[in-house]
C-alpha cells in the first residue's frame, strides 16, 4: 500500500472515530435526559457522576448530573455540576435557574446576584430569571423590586403568571396594602382554579378578607369592674418604729376607655392615635381613688432591609406620650414622655424590640422637704423578644429594662434594673389565659433614712387574667395580682393583693 492511500485510510478512520465519540456522547446525553425525566435520579449520578469522567462531560451531561443531584438532596454536588455546565464552551444555559435556586437557598445572594446579572445580559428566559431575582429580592426583604421583578417576570412568559401573582401578594401584604394583595390572589385563582397553588390561595386570601373587613381606622374599647385591694396604701408589712400600721383594704369600681385611630397606608409611614381614660372609685378610702388620662402620638416608618439587617424589616417608631394624673380628683401629676423604638421582624412569629426612653415627670403638690421632691427625669433603656404561636393568637415575650430616675430630691433619685415576661395562652377558640410577671431592683443613690447601707427595693408582681368571650365584641375578665416590695428600709416593706372581675367591650 502506497503512502498516499496510508494517509487517506487514516484520515477515514480517524473520521469514523470522532464521528462514533460524537454519537457516544449524544447517546450518552439524551440517555441522561430520559433517565431523568423518568424521576432515575441515582441512576444518571451513577451514569455520569464517576470522579474519572466528570472533567470529561458535555454541557448537557452536567447540567442534567446537576438537576439529578439537586432532585436527590445534593445541593453542593449539584452546584459545581451545574456550574460546569455554565462553564463549558457551549454552556447549558437552561442551568442558570437552578443554579440561581441552589445559591439562595445556600445563602450565597451576592454569587446569586451575579449569575442573574450575567443571565440577564445574556438574555436568557427572561421570564425565569426575572422570576429567580423576585426570589432573591424578597429573600433580602426588597419588597417593592421584589414585586417588579415578579410583574416582568409573568409578563415576559405568561407559564409564570400564577407563581408570580402568588409571591406578589406574599410581598404586598409585607408592605400592608391588603386590598392590591387580594386581587394578587384572584388572579392565582382564576388562571388555574382546580391545582394546589390556588387552593393556597382561596385560604390566604379569606384571611385577608378577614383583615379587611376589621375597622381600618377607629377602634374603641370600654371597660368596667369590680376590684378588691387587701392594702390601698401599701401599708408596711412590718412595724415602723414599734407602730403597727392598720389593715387599709377597700373594694370600688373601675371604668376604663380606651379609643384608637390608625391612619393606615400602603406606604412604609402608619400613624396611630391613642386616648386611654382610667377612673378606680375606692368605695372607702375615696382619697387614694385615681383618675388617669393618656394621649400618644406614635407615627411608625417601616425599612426593608438596611446594612445592619438585610434580610429583615424594621419599623422604626416614636411614641410620644402625654399623661395627667388625678388623686381624690385633684391634680397629682403630669408627664410627658418620648421613647424612639425599633421592631426588627426576624421571622413572621419572632420579632426583636429595642427602645430608649425619656420622661420629665411634674407632682402638683409641694414636698413638705426639698429632699422628698419627686418631681423627675427618668431615662431607660430596654430590650425585648417576642414569639408568636398557635396562628398568632398566642404569645411570649421577655424584656430587660434600665431606668434611671433622677428624681429632683435626693430620698427617691436611684437606679432600677427590671426583668419582665408575658405569656398569652388561647385555652379554646374564646378563652384565654394570660400570665404575667416582673422584678425590678432598685438602688437609691442617697438613703438618709438608712445610711449605713442605702435604700435598695425589690419589687415584684405577677398576674393571672382570664379572658372569656361571651358574645363577639363582649369580654369577661377575671383577674388577681399580687405586688410585693422588698425593701430594707421597714416603712417601703409591703404586700399587695388585688382581685377583680368585669366586662370589656371592643367596637
């Protein structure tokens, strides 16, 4: 055989070689492909998955070795599958999708947010990637891009219409305009009213409706009941000085109102208006009966995300409160008070409060000593957790709270560390139960009465109410307290115990 028919018969078999490599690796491909579409996940990972072949796989390969991970709970596996997928000189684009899922479930948003953006430039499916950077976007607590990029998204491929509507209500109902979220979720119906997403939705949306129809901007409450004190002056437990204080018990009435308006928008800014009025009639001892009357301003902002916490919202709140204190109906004390809050919203049941506090209180009577003068500025700092459970209608919260009460004579100026806790437990459907409890220490800064060692108080109180819906709006409540004060000085020694039972009203 001549030279020249040597070379032509290696060429045609060199041909015939790559031609059956190609036709290898496209069996090899739509064999994966069908394999997987038969739900054979572990099949194609032990068709394709070898450490000795993966360098050597196509686009197609790894993208559906990267699918069957992910499907047999592989994330990290499936994200270097399907990153080889994008990397190779012909990528599978249809890879970014998944990909995107897999590096936002793993907390990878700026990877995550890179791959969109070059997903984007290259203009693949832009009604999937618009989809994946709504995900993204509502992760990062990004309502309002959140919502556009799920409108582009079902605008730009009509297959992501419901999905897109459902997760647009989820972030309209974030931002509080419950009615745009309603009609969100009529959407979710109608474009497939007989599959399992839109079943979701007729239940979220009755709970929406639920929302609505309670009064957007007026609700009032109005209270009365029968109470029973065992000490109305805080008579000292022990004797002062050989002197044994009297018993001082008494029962009376005591009404309440209380009335609210809420500016509410679908806006970040709320506004809320409160009028508290509290009148306690002791039947006998009418010099300790006390009337209070309370107004507070508290305009609220809520954030989305901020450098702190990206991925939670935080309403940022200003309560200011004005208040005027009534003793035997005379003028007792006046107070003015602001207090700048910020809510973080962690999860939907599990939200974190701090605050700090001012106060200027004013007694109307004149000390009978400069040193017993309690007019004051009081300063605080607190920090809260709060957990929601049983569908919301049950709560927990626990607090911690500095105040400083620099009290304008020198007997009552000291320092108080607080600790309280709140549980509110949903018996039944109309019954529930609510606990209550706090100690607060407190440390006089200058205790002439008791020189050697200085005042020091420990307060403590706790509650036990039972709530009872007789009637829709009509609230039976049943309570008993008990506060008792340990102090070191004899004459601020003291227990307390107060039972009550009445009516409340919420229109």
């Amino acid at each position: 055989m001549g030279k020249r028919n040597l070379r032509i018969l290696c060429l045609v078999a060199g041909t015939l070689l790559l031609q059956a490599g190609v036709c290898l690796a496209v069996d090899q491909a739509q064999q994966a492909a069908s394999l997987y579409q038969q739900e054979s996940y572990e099949e194609v990972i032990e068709l394709l998955g070898k450490a000795d072949l993966k360098a050597t796989l196509t686009a197609q390969e790894a993208y559906y070795l990267g699918l069957s991970q992910k499907q047999a709970g592989q994330p990290d596996a499936a994200i270097a599958s399907l990153k080889q997928a994008l990397n190779s000189p012909n990528p599978a684009k249809d890879a970014v999708f998944h990909l995107g899922f897999l590096l936002i479930s793993k907390d990878l948003d700026t990877e995550a947010a890179v791959l969109i953006e070059w997903a984007e430039k290259e203009n693949v499916k832009p009604g999937e990637i618009s989809y994946l950077k709504g995900v993204l976007l509502a992760k990062q607590g990004k309502s309002s891009g959140a919502i556009q990029a799920f409108t582009a998204s079902k605008n730009a491929d009509p297959a992501f219409a419901q999905r897109a509507d459902m997760q647009i209500a989820m972030q309209q109902v974030k931002k509080m305009d419950l009615q745009a979220a309603k009609a969100s979720l009529e959407a979710v119906i109608t474009s497939d009213p007989s599959s399992e997403l839109a079943g979701f939705a007729r239940d979220y949306s009755s709970k929406i409706e639920s929302s609505l129809m309670e009064p957007k901007k007026w609700n009032v409450l109005a209270g009365i009941s029968y109470q029973w004190d065992d000490n109305v002056v805080a008579k000292p437990s022990k004797t002062v000085q050989g002197v044994a204080f009297p018993k001082k018990e008494d029962g009376g009435v005591t009404e309440n109102v209380q009335l609210t308006y809420n500016t509410r928008t679908p806006g970040p800014w709320q506004m809320s208006t409160q009028y508290s009025l509290y009148n306690n009639n002791y039947s006998k001892r009418s010099d300790y009966s006390q009337m209070s009357n309370t107004l507070a301003l508290i305009p609220s902002y809520m954030v989305e995300t901020t450098s702190v916490t990206p991925d939670m919202p935080v309403v940022f709140s200003l309560p200011v409160t004005f208040n005027y204190t009534h003793l035997n109906y005379k003028g007792y004390s006046d107070q003015v008070s602001v207090k700048p809050t910020a809510t973080i919203i962690f999860t939907p049941t599990q939200l974190g409060q701090i605050s700090g506090g001012y106060a200027r209180r004013d007694i109307l009577d004149t000390p009978v000593y400069p040193a017993e003068n309690r007019d004051a500025h009081l300063l605080s700092a607190l920090l809260g957790y709060y957990y929601l459970f049983a569908d919301n209608r049950g709560m927990a919260n626990l607090r911690y709270e500095f105040i400083f009460e620099g009290a304008d004579g020198n007997n009552w100026r000291n320092n108080g560390n607080k600790i309280a806790g709140d549980l509110l437990i949903p018996v039944t459907k109309t019954t529930g139960l609510i606990l209550s409890a706090d100690a607060t220490f407190k440390s006089y800064l200058a205790a002439p009465i008791s020189p050697k060692t200085g005042r020091k108080d420990n307060v403590y109180s706790a509650a036990v109410t039972i709530k009872q819906q007789v009637i829709k709006g009509l609230f039976l409540n049943i309570q008993y307290s008990n506060s008792t004060t340990d102090s070191n000085v004899a004459l601020y020694d003291y227990t307390r115990n107060v039972y009550s039972a009445g009516f409340e009203v919420h229109l």
